[in-house]
C-alpha cells in the first residue's frame, strides 16, 4: 500500500491507520485471551 501526503487522501488515510490499529489491538487481544485460557486449563489439569 501506497501511502499519500495530498490533501485528497489524507482523510483515507487516517481512515487506513485507524483499521490497521484497531486490528492489530483486537489482535493483541486474542493472543491474550488464548493464552489466559490455556493458563486455566493447566490450572485444571494440576488441580484435577
């Protein structure tokens, strides 16, 4: 992706910035989420 400084992209492209952060949070997020459930599952095994 090519990214402008002209006046007529500079809104798609805060646009395109915007998506891209929100992505890579939401997949910050699931890593975390993945990893916090297999700390539970290894709780459960030592537990069980």
């Amino acid at each position: 992706a090519i990214l402008t400084s002209s006046n007529d992209n500079n809104d798609d492209n805060a646009w395109q910035k915007a998506q891209l952060f929100r992505q890579s949070i939401e997949q910050i997020s699931n890593n975390d989420h993945s990893h916090f459930l297999r700390i539970i599952a290894t709780i459960i095994k030592r537990t069980f």
